[in-house]
C-alpha cells in the first residue's frame, strides 16, 4: 500500500462533467454563453463608466454600484471563458491547481458580494429610514471603509477554505458533476478525512456570510415597515423605487445559494443545485446591470446624456473633417 502522500498524487486533474450529456446542443450552448458572457462584461462595464463619469451619481448608492459590477465581471470571467473553451475544444479535464484557483476566485467573489449587498442594504435603510443621519454616517472615509473590508472579508475567507482544500488527498474517481470546481463535488472526490474542511467552512460561513445576510434582511424588514408607515402614496412609491432593484438583486443571489447550499447533499437535489448554481454565477452578474439601468432612472437619463455627448462629438468631427 502507498502512502498519502503517493496517494496525493495519483490524481492530478478532475474532468468537468458540466454539459457533456447533452451534447446535441453544445453549438448552441456556445453561442448562448458567448453572448451571456459578452452582454455581462459590456452591461457592467458601462454601469461603471457611466457612474465615473457622472457627476450627479458620485453618492454611496452608486460606488457600491461600481464595486458590485466588478465583482460580478469577476465572477463571469472565472468561469464563462473556461465553459467556452470547453464548448470549442471538446476538452473537459481541468488540472488540480486550475480547479482550486477556479474555486478560489468564485469563492472569494461570492463572499465578498454577501458582505457588498449588506452595505448597500445598510445605505437603503440609512436613506429611507434616518434621512437626517444619512450624510453624516455614509461619507466617503466610511463608504471607502465598506468596500475595501467587503473585498478582503471574501479573499480571507476564500484562502482559508482554499488552503485547507488544498491539503485533501484525491486518488479515486475524478469527474466532477459540475461545470465548474465547487467545494462540495471537490469534497465528494477526496478520499480523506473532509470533516476538518466542513467545520471550517460552518464556522466560515457563520463569521462571514451569515453576519451580511442577517443585516441584510433586518435592513430590509425595517426599510418596509417604513415605507408602509408613510401617509403620502407618492412618498412610498419613490422611498420603494428606490431600493426595489438592489432588493431583486439580493433575493436572486441569496435565493439561489441558499437552494444549493442549504437543501439535501442526495441525487435528489443534484441537477436543481446545478441549475441554481447556472443562477448565482451566469445569470445574476448579467441581470444586475439590467435590472439597475432599466429600473433606475437616475442611470437611464445618465446613459442617455452620454450618448447624447457622443453623438454630438461625432457630429462635431464629421463637420470639421468635411470642412
């Protein structure tokens, strides 16, 4: 018999099942990824240069905008150009180290996104629930103080989870039912002791994404229970108006990783947690930037302008080239 260390190494690469039982429809799935992966990257990269370069949307509500669209940008680019490549190439095998990166940076997004939306849920309930406090605690040094911890909150919590990953022992099967590397299908393969890793991230989890989510849905509670208490129709429509997007936002993103990391580990389960997961890492990032340009219409009137300049400008060249 070998020891763990010779077992360690035995397997060096996993196989990303992902969409390989389907395969009569991999043509289209490229196509349907590519333009998903071309409209998230463009969606929220306008969101931030639309919100740099207007003057009239440098409030909190709209830096952590920006904060988000990057996050989101990351995520797409973790795991889209890989689900590509697969499509062109027919090549499902991820070596050992691109998976826990893969795993690593989609871990560290999403936790830093749970500490993100929580902030953005504080700065809604600030508005609307203590209008007169509002500018005084959300300033700059703080909202700066929100962001930078949400960035650095995830990346502590996904190195940890990673470094212990890291340090399991594969020598049995290696597909993973997945079309990405996540922890639990990672786990399902090691033919190690997991418990460590499973209490690591219990106590991971309670410490950094429980604590945002809890805030969140307070946030929330209280932010409707004022907007029902106001007498004025007008002034609950706008105070909802609001915070209506970030709130479709939250549910989304929380909805789903609740539905793949709450329900039964069983056969059960496995093809609605992949969907899910498809949710929270494809679909969101690309619903986050058109849920705030078309139910916001401090960005809308944004973009417009901007188009509007870029219009001009071009006119303004075209009649000076001809002259």
């Amino acid at each position: 018999m070998g020891t763990a260390e010779e077992n360690q190494t035995v397997v060096m690469e996993f196989i990303l099942i992902g969409f390989r039982t389907i395969p009569e429809l991999q043509g289209l799935l490229l196509l349907l990824f590519l333009a998903i992966y071309i409209a998230t990257v463009v969606g929220n990269l306008l969101i931030v240069a639309i919100v740099v370069t207007d003057q009239h949307l440098h409030t909190p509500m709209y830096f952590f905008l920006v904060h988000l669209s990057c996050m989101e940008m990351c995520c797409t680019c973790t795991i889209l150009p890989r689900m590509l490549a697969t499509f062109l190439t027919n090549e499902y095998v991820i070596s050992l180290n691109s998976c826990f990166l893969q795993y690593y940076f989609l871990n560290w997004m999403e936790a830093s996104e749970c500490c993100l939306l929580s902030a953005m849920s504080y700065d809604r309930y600030l508005a609307i629930c203590k209008p007169l406090h509002y500018a005084t605690r959300m300033n700059g040094k703080f909202c700066l103080q929100l962001a930078i911890g949400s960035w650095i909150n995830g990346m502590a919590a996904s190195t940890i989870v990673t470094a212990f990953l890291f340090h399991l022992i594969f020598c049995g099967p290696n597909e993973i039912d997945h079309f990405f590397c996540d922890l639990t299908p990672m786990m399902n393969l090691s033919c190690g002791d997991t418990s460590t890793l499973e209490i690591v991230t219990f106590i991971l989890a309670s410490i950094f994404t429980l604590p945002p989510f809890l805030l969140t849905v307070i946030s929330y509670i209280c932010i409707i229970a004022t907007i029902l208490g106001m007498p004025s129709a007008t002034r609950r429509h706008k105070a909802f108006s609001t915070c209506s997007s970030h709130l479709i936002v939250v549910t989304l993103f929380y909805g789903s990783l609740i539905i793949v990391y709450v329900l039964p580990k069983n056969n059960i389960f496995r093809d609605l947690k992949k969907v899910f997961s498809f949710f929270y890492t494809v679909l969101t990032p690309i619903v986050n930037p058109l849920i705030y340009s078309l139910r916001n219409k401090n960005v809308k009137e944004a973009f417009a302008k901007a188009v509007s300049k870029y219009l001009s400008l071009m006119r303004d060249q075209r009649t000076h080239t001809n002259y």
